[in-house]
C-alpha cells in the first residue's frame, strides 16, 4: 500500500537495520533480540521454546532470518508500526543512548526517503498525518471499484478529469472535474442502504446522524450548497445562471472543492472504514 511501511518494509534492512548494526555500539546480539519482538508481529509466530529459540540463540542465523523477513508474515500494517515502536524499547535496553538516538534518527529518516503517512514523535511513536488519511481513503477506494463495476468507473473518471487539470487548467475543466467528483460520490451513496436518494443534493439530507446537531447541519448545508453551486453556476451541471457567476473558477477551487467532498466518504460511503483510514487497517 502506497505511503505505509508495509509497503517498503524491503527496504528497511539496507536503510535501517543494516545501518543500525554498523554502529560502532551495536552489540553482537542485536538482531537475536530484534527477531525475537518480531516474531510477535507474524501472523504465525514461531514457538518461544522451539523455532524461536534455535535462531535467536545463534546471532548469525538470527540476522538472516531478520534480514529474510517477507512483509507478507507480518500481521498488517499495524502490527509493522507496533513492532518499530517495540523495537525502540529493545535497542534501549541495551543502555547505549547513542545508538538508541541513531535508531530514532534512522527511522525517521526512512520515513522521509519514502513519503510516508507518518510523524515521528520521540521517544518513538509513529502516528498518521491528515495527508496519510486522505490518501488511505483513495486507496481503500480503489480496492472498492476493484470489486464494483460502476464505481470504478466513476473513480477513473474523476481521476482522468482530476490528472487533466495539469496539462489544461481552465474553467471548463475545472468544472468537469467538480462533476465527476460528485458523480464518484453519487456512485457511493446509491450502494449505501442508509441513502434512498440518488443524486448528491438529495443524499445530503439523509447522512448518517453526527456527533452533533450544529456538525450534522453544517456538514449536510455545505454538501447541499456545494452540489447547489454546480448547479447554478454556468455550464457545470446545467447551463446554470450566468448573472451568478462572480468569476472564473480556478485552482485554489480545486483544492477547496475537492477536499470538502473528499471529507463526506466516511458518511456516504458504506464501504469506507474510518479506523483502516487512520491506523492502516480494518478494525
């Protein structure tokens, strides 16, 4: 998955673990005990007593089976996080604060080299970024239109428009865009059981309740006006009314548009789960 570590976790031996054991204060068991807080994340952990013990008594075998882990035993993204996290713990029990400092410095680098949905807090915790969010809500909805006809359909449409802005950015795209968006979100909101309207306008008054009667107007009022705006403003959805128009649309629309529609997914879209958007994983 783009932007988590399960997804470069191959990389980390020459970027981390390699780099961490050439410091001048690795002990020679370093990855014995690594492997062994590793083998908690597997999806099939090798038995303490048995398996575990004949690789993490002996330090080369050890390091080759740390090296040789796949991203694929690992339980998810999350256990990969928990696991970074641990880690730091272990390499701090060895009671050299420079190299403990050097796993830190390196993780956080690797963070960086890769664009990944992370921050990096000390001692070390790895917690998601509002950019993260967003982009594991487009990833879990392309894993959604792999499995749905019509609304792959709709997302490769809006990705089309959305890609074309670059190479022309002019009103009439960007209004296409702003029309494909919504058809994308009308394509969600007619699979969802709990929405009987089928256009943006009509499912704006049907969301989920919120948390809050001042958050559910004030959400459900922006969609409705947003969708209202596509339709007055001139030849968007309909030829619209051309006195309204204050000007001509342009890029800071796009951001602004885009990311208040991008924030209703987790209210229409029943296949949206909010908890794998923020920790990386179903709950």
């Amino acid at each position: 998955m783009r932007g988590e570590i399960i997804g470069v976790w191959s990389e980390m031996w020459r970027q981390v673990w390699r780099k961490l054991a050439d410091h001048r204060d690795a002990p020679d068991d370093l990855f014995c005990e690594l492997y062994r807080e590793l083998n908690k994340s597997f999806s099939d952990q090798l038995d303490p007593a048995t398996s575990l013990a004949a690789i993490v008594d002996d330090k080369d075998q050890a390091r080759i089976a740390f090296r040789d882990t796949k991203a694929t035993a690992l339980q998810g993204e999350l256990a990969a996080i928990d696991f970074l996290e641990r880690a730091h713990t272990v390499i701090e029990d060895f009671g050299n604060e420079a190299l403990t400092n050097k796993y830190f410095l390196l993780i956080r680098d690797f963070l960086d080299k890769y664009s990944l949905r992370y921050d990096l807090r000390r001692p070390c915790s790895l917690h998601p970024t509002l950019p993260g969010v967003f982009a594991r809500l487009i990833n879990d909805l392309r894993a959604q239109a792999m499995e749905d006809a019509d609304i792959d359909t709709s997302l490769r449409y809006f990705e089309d428009a959305f890609r074309d802005i670059k190479a022309d950015p002019s009103p009439n795209r960007i209004g296409l865009l702003f029309v494909r968006h919504m058809n994308l979100l009308e394509a969600l909101g007619q699979k969802n059981p709990a929405l009987k309207g089928t256009t943006l306008g009509k499912m704006s008054k049907e969301m989920l309740k919120l948390p809050h009667s001042a958050l559910e107007t004030g959400i459900c009022d922006m969609v409705a006006k947003v969708y209202g705006f596509s339709s007055d403003y001139p030849d968007i959805r309909h030829k619209g009314t051309p006195a309204s128009k204050q000007r001509d649309l342009g890029i800071e629309d796009v951001i602004a548009v885009s990311v208040m529609l991008s924030g209703i997914l987790p209210y229409i879209n029943d296949g949206c789960d909010p908890h794998s958007a923020f920790y990386g994983e179903a709950k």
